[in-house]
C-alpha cells in the first residue's frame, strides 16, 4: 500500500477552472473502470450522506450520462454529461451542466478534462474543470464543490482497497 498519495486540488478564478490531480493505490484498468461505469460512479461520485443514480450511461463520443445526486430526504439534483472526446485508458472529455428531472440543461455548464496515467501500480488522475462562467463557478464553490468533491474522491479510495483486498 503507497502512502502520501498525490492530491492537490486548485481554483484558478482568473482562469475560470480548478485543477484537480490525485494519486491511487490502484492499477489504471481499476481507476479508469471507477470514471467510466455508470455502476461503480454510483458507488463513489456522491459526497456522504448524498447518493448517486445514474437514469443511463452511454459512454462514447456524443453519448451522455443522466444522473442525479440525492440527498437523504430524497431532494434530486440532475446533471448531463456530454461525452466529447475518449482516448481509452488515458483521457476523455465531456461537457457537464445541471439539468432537470426531464433532461433539459441549465446553461452555463462546465467542460471537463480527465486524464489518467500509471507508474509502478499508482494512477494518476488529473482533471481540469473548465467554467463557461466565473459566476458559475463562484456558485459551485458556493455550494460544497470543493468539500463534496474531496470526499467522493475518498469515497473512491476507499472503493478501489475495498475492491482491491
């Protein structure tokens, strides 16, 4: 087990985008599998006590994921993810906005960067999330983004060990 994994997590208001890389004790296959399947991303990407559902996934070029985030009163939060570009096992992109129960954006929206990389049997994660708006992502911030994303990032350490052992 690697300790003092990588995480470093930084809102670059100028540039209207956080940068995010994190390190796992995790090959890439596993990682890649925890951003990319609807069911595992149900698992990890909510923020305790928040759930995630997932409505579909198709992940391809031009295909989507309709999902909500829930909250333990049942409160649903939808998003879209348009998935724009993947390079298997070391990249994709996808645009992400807010949306209702029936699939209709709230604009602006954000686009997304993942890109992935392994070395002796840690992956590397970076991501840069890129805002249409610095009042958008002055919001996100105002809502928990940088709290919640942390903890679903532990949420998704600790689902790589668990499936890991």
């Amino acid at each position: 087990m690697t300790t003092n994994l990588l995480f470093d997590f930084t809102v670059d208001k100028a540039a209207k985008t956080v940068f995010i890389t994190r390190e796992f004790d995790a090959d890439l296959d596993s990682v890649w599998d925890a951003f990319t399947k609807a069911e595992l991303l149900d698992q990890w990407v909510a923020p305790k006590p928040w759930t995630s559902k997932t409505k579909f996934m198709d992940f391809t070029v031009g295909g989507r994921r309709f999902y909500a985030m829930v909250s333990p009163e049942g409160l649903e939060r939808w998003a879209v993810q348009k998935y724009t570009s993947i390079s298997p096992k070391t990249n994709f992109k996808m645009f992400n906005a807010f949306a209702d129960e029936n699939e209709n954006l709230q604009l602006p929206g954000s686009e997304w960067d993942y890109s992935f990389s392994e070395q002796n049997g840690t992956t590397i994660v970076k991501i840069s999330i890129y805002n249409e708006s610095l009042e958008r992502m002055e919001k996100l911030i105002e809502m928990g983004f940088t709290e919640g994303f942390k903890m679903s990032l532990a949420n998704l350490e600790k689902l790589l060990a668990a499936n890991r052992n």
